[in-house]
C-alpha cells in the first residue's frame, strides 16, 4: 500500500533516491522497521482479545505418549491455544501495509504464510474438538509438499535469470553446486523441515518464540544485503536483486514475535499451536532460500535443528535397541525430565540461539 503510494510521486522520489536504501526506491530499511513495530504494536493489541476469545473455543490438551511428561506439564492443561492466528494475521497486515505487494518474493511470503498456517490451524481445530490426534502425519505431510511444490517452482522461475540463483552455496569459498530444476524439490525439503523444525522446538513456554527472534533478525540482515548490490558484493554473498523486501517481510515476523512473546513468556497465557509454529518455520524457510542460504541456515536455526536431529536420533535408537537414547526427545523435554526448571531450560536455547546468530551473521565477512 505505502509502496503503491509513493511510486505515485516518482518525480519526488528522483531526487530522493540517492538517500534511500539499497537497490529499493521506496525506504527499504524505514519499511522494514515500521513493519516490525506495526507487528509489534498488532499483537500487542489484538493479544488480549484474542486470548479471551480462543479461551473459549480452544484449550490446550496435554495428552502425549509420555505418562511422566504429561505429569510435568499438567499445568499447561486448559491454556488458550492457536495463538498463531494472531500472529500470522499481524504479520500479514503488517507486509500489506509497508510491503513492495508488486514483488514476487512478497506474494510468495504471503502465500507461505497463509497456506502453512491455515495447514495448521486444520490440524489444531481436529486436534482440540474431537477425540483424534490432529491430521495424520501423511496428510500433514502431503499438504505440506503441496504448498512448497508452488512456491518453489514459481521461487525457481525467479530465480532462473538470477546470478546463482539456482545454485546450493556452500558458504566456505562460496562455491556453487547448480540444481537446475532440482531447486523444486529442494525448495520442498527446506520449506517442510523448516516448518516441522519450528513445530517440534515449540514445547515450552517461549522456547520457539524466543529462538525465532534471533532467527529471525538475523534473515532480517541477511535478506537486506542480499538484495543490496554494493554489500552483497563487498561480503561476497550471492546477490539476488529484489531479495530486499523479505527484510520487511522477516522484520514483520520478529516484531509479531515479540508481540507474542508477551504472552506467551513463562507462564504462558496462550500457545501459537501449529497454526503459528509451521507458518514462521516456513518463512525463515523462504529467506534462506531466496537468499541462497539454505546452509547458513542450519546455524542461524541451530536450536531448531539440533531439536529435530533429536527427535530422529530417539526414534532410531529405541527402533534399533528398545531403549531411549535420551530421557524423552526433543531435546527439551530431555532436560525437564532431568529437573531443570522450565524458565532456565528457555533461557539457555535462548542464550545458544542468540549466539548462533552472531556467528551466522559475523562468519560472512570471513567467507
């Protein structure tokens, strides 16, 4: 909408453009910040009403496999679930208000956005209004490849007369392996392990939110230089000309991060379910690969890896052996069955997310 405005006054904004930002003519980096205060300020406000309205509709069920773990979050029972509803739509309002709407990676993000999250909210509601465990995980999954089956195929038509743009970057030396139509498909594994990742990491009161904070900004950085010429070039990253209005996009989802951090900081008033959890994991999906960064992303997201790799670990142990490699997967719940405290579990994902990064952000220089 702003962007739509201000194209209207081009003639002005010639002989502004020498302050403006990047590659974009339109106030990237003033966009990107609004976006993530409008985000902000959206959660914040909607917060209350929507807690008191999904209180009466969708509570949480503590019902897994784990008769010790559902004792050790019996106190969760009952809280408001679905907080992703609020989330999503504040971010979403936030990309029409400041977002570049005439950009494909803009629709492609509003297209993940709402697709992963209305997944999830489907998987939710069966979850919570009848006697079933949510969607079976062949449905979920199947959807899940569906959505990401559209975005990477008009992701990689995009990106065919891009310079590296179909290419995996292996971040030591910058070397390229080309994927060709492959990218489809590996747009597929990225966007689905990225949302079930982010599913997986969101147990505990403020675990996943706080991680994708810092995730989160740091794609905000990483998709600004991307699309900025000069920096790209200086930090010999791949340069994807338009990448820049993900940085809005990115910066929306940290402000609405925040915003639900309020609420959903220990002891939570209201969880995002899978409705919130499966959308933001498939956004910073996106950014990493429009960016081409689907390897830095393994550190930016190391806490949501290293949740996942835990999960797989468990299964294949206790298929292989009978027993538990760790007291209960994720990784999380392996450390709450040890008898830390909640609140001290978070803030050490917390401390290692904000660490990873830095080192994500600070190694591209080093590149």
């Amino acid at each position: 909408m702003l962007v739509w405005l201000l194209n209207r006054f081009a003639p002005l904004l010639d002989q502004m453009e020498i302050h403006t930002s990047g590659d974009s003519r339109v106030f990237l980096t003033a966009r990107t910040a609004l976006a993530s205060v409008t985000a902000f300020l959206l959660a914040i406000a909607c917060g209350p009403l929507a807690i008191r309205w999904l209180k009466k509709r969708f509570r949480e069920r503590i019902e897994s496999g784990s008769p010790r773990l559902n004792e050790l979050q019996a106190g969760k029972n009952a809280t408001p679930t679905m907080g992703g509803l609020f989330v999503v739509g504040a971010i979403c309002i936030a990309i029409l208000l400041w977002g570049d709407l005439s950009s494909r990676y803009v629709q492609l993000a509003l297209v993940v956005a709402v697709g992963f999250a209305a997944l999830g909210a489907i998987d939710d509601w069966i979850k919570l209004s009848t006697s079933r465990n949510g969607l079976s995980i062949r449905q979920k999954l199947l959807v899940q490849i569906a959505l990401s089956l559209v975005v990477g195929f008009f992701l990689y038509r995009e990106h065919l007369t891009k310079p590296h743009g179909l290419e995996l970057i292996w971040p030591i030396g910058n070397r390229g392996i080309w994927l060709g139509s492959g990218f489809i498909f590996w747009c597929v594994l990225v966007l689905v392990g990225g949302s079930n990742a982010v599913n997986l990491t969101d147990g505990l009161d403020g675990l996943a939110t706080g991680c994708m904070v810092f995730a989160g900004s740091a794609f905000v950085a990483l998709t600004y230089l991307a699309g900025h010429s000069v920096l790209a070039g200086y930090l010999s990253i791949p340069y994807v000309p338009g990448c820049g209005e993900l940085s809005i996009v990115l910066g929306a989802m940290v402000g609405a991060m925040l915003g639900f951090l309020w609420f959903n900081c220990y002891p939570a008033q209201v969880f995002m379910g899978d409705t919130g959890a499966l959308a933001i994991g498939a956004l910073l999906a996106l950014a990493a690969l429009a960016t081409r960064q689907e390897m830095l992303l393994v550190i930016v997201g190391g806490i949501f890896v290293v949740e996942t790799v835990s999960v797989i670990l468990q299964v294949c142990w206790y298929r292989l052996t009978g027993g538990r490699l760790i007291a209960c997967s994720p990784l999380h719940n392996h450390f709450l069955f040890k008898g830390q405290h909640e609140f001290k579990i978070v803030v050490r994902f917390w401390i290692g997310s904000a660490l990873l990064a830095i080192m994500a952000v600070a190694s591209l220089k080093i590149r």
